[in-house]
C-alpha cells in the first residue's frame, strides 16, 4: 500500500499545528482530513523523525517475527500430525 505522506511529512505537519496553525487550515493547505491528522497525532504525537524511523524499524522487525513465528508453529503441528498417524 502507497502511502501519500511519509512520516517526516508527517512530522512536520504535526509541529506546524504545535506552531499554532490551525487544524483545520493545515489540512486544507495540505490537502488531507482532519480525521487523519488526528490518527497521525495519536500515533506520532511528540515525535521526532529520527523517532518515527525507530518505529517503522521496530513495526518491520516486529512483523517479520510474528511471521517466523506462525510459521514455525505451523511447522510444529504438521510434525505432531505427522507423529499421531505413525504410532
């Protein structure tokens, strides 16, 4: 999935609303809800972009293992499975 802001953009609008901006101003003036600049403020409120980068490695990492470890858990149960129909 593209998305249409990167989280430094990110980042930068939410300082210019911190800088006094308003809410509704900025999203007009960048073209994006005020919905959304709220679910970024929920998620990257009092951040830095080196901040947001640590959290997208950590989000990556995170996702990788969650899939090692479904796989590997699945892995397990097809040798039980296996174990059960040999004796």
């Amino acid at each position: 999935m593209k998305k249409r802001y990167t989280e430094e953009q990110i980042i930068g609008f939410l300082k210019e609303a911190e800088a006094g901006t308003p809410v509704k101003e900025l999203c007009r003036r960048h073209g994006f809800s005020e919905a959304s600049y709220y679910t970024w403020r929920y998620k990257f409120g009092g951040m830095d972009v080196s901040d947001a980068k640590r959290l997208k490695a950590l989000e990556t990492e995170n996702s990788r293992l969650k899939r090692l470890l479904a796989e590997s858990l699945l892995e397990n149960e097809v040798t039980r499975e296996a174990l059960r129909k040999k004796w």
